[in-house]
C-alpha cells in the first residue's frame, strides 16, 4: 500500500478493526518514510451478474430499494429493511461465491422476507418466482399455511382431529387373579401357609 504523503510502498499497520457489521477491516497505517498516518479499508468482492451481462458490486441498498417496494402500505420499518439486507448479504458471502446472479439474489431475499412479513413475501415472490396465474398464488398461500401450522407444531392430520370430540380412553384394569385353592387336610380343617 503506497503512502497517500510521499508515495513511499513501505508501511505498517498499528491498528485494525472491524466495520460494516464484519464485511470490512479499517486498517490504521504508519509511513515509514515519512512518518504519517493513514487508513486503508479492505472489503471482499461480491459481483452481481445482471440479465443484461453487466456485472456491479453487491449493494445492500439496492436490496433494500427491491424489497421496499413489496413492503409498501405494510408494518415494516426502515431498520427490519436494513437487518433483511444484511441477513441476505451475510447468506450470499456464506456460499462462498464472488459472482452471483441478481435473479438468485431475490430468491435470497424470500425466506427472510417471509419471516418479515408474509404479504410483502407474497408480493416480492409473485416476481422471482414468476408467478402467472391465480394458482400460482393459491399454491404459494396453501405452502405458507402448511409451514405456520408445522411451526406451531401442529399438522393437517391435527386440524381433521380438532373438535371431533374423540372419548377419553380409561386405563385397562389390571388382569383379575384367579382364586387360590386352600387346601385342607383330611379333617377339613384349614392348612394356610404359603403352598
């Protein structure tokens, strides 16, 4: 890293920190030649590939601008944007890819759209996954149904059963034990013990 004063190549870092919720480092840098201070910022490259060919940088706000507009007229605040855009950031850069497709980067923006708020999801899904008919969103309505009822840990085989009234089964009774046989001597007289 040349010296932004002299120019001089030779520098060393006195202090490093970690910014941009852990996408970059801010480095602190001394000049050995001249003796200045001053700060580089390193961040890895995510390249975004567009349906045109041209490729850009990975832009949280332009996540943020996408989904803004399916969360139009509903409770969702400018700081549940933010944290969805870093969650899909967060998500893409652990796939370990430097090149992505946009159109994958919405269907990124799904599962935590969904969970933000299941309207917007709708709205936002109708185009990433090309939605054409009214079936098409009757499926995706049954799906998030489906998903809510298995999160409150119910099934479709619960619902049938609710309200069917079914009897409470009594335990079984213990298995009735035969009479033991006493037996008697020949006087008839009674010989208990324990044979």
């Amino acid at each position: 890293m040349n010296c932004p004063f002299c120019r001089s190549a030779d520098s060393r870092v006195v202090d490093s920190r970690i910014v941009d919720d852990g996408a970059s480092i801010r480095r602190r840098r001394l000049c050995s030649n001249c003796g200045k201070r001053f700060s580089t910022l390193e961040t890895t490259s995510l390249t975004v590939l567009k349906r045109s060919g041209v490729a850009e940088p990975f832009s949280r706000n332009k996540v943020i601008a996408g989904v803004r507009k399916a969360c139009q007229g509903r409770p969702v605040t400018e700081d549940d944007l933010a944290m969805l855009a870093q969650e899909v950031e967060e998500s893409i850069r652990a796939a370990g890819v430097a090149e992505i497709d946009a159109h994958d980067v919405g269907l990124a923006i799904l599962r935590p759209l969904q969970r933000l708020d299941v309207i917007a999801y709708l709205r936002f899904a109708s185009v990433y996954q090309s939605f054409e008919s009214l079936e098409d969103f009757e499926q995706a309505i049954s799906l998030l149904r489906h998903e809510a009822d298995v999160a409150a840990g119910q099934t479709h085989f619960d619902h049938a059963l609710a309200g069917v009234g079914l009897p409470e089964l009594d335990e079984p009774a213990p298995p009735a034990r035969k009479p033991r046989k006493r037996r008697t001597s020949a006087s008839g007289a009674d010989q208990g013990g324990l044979f």
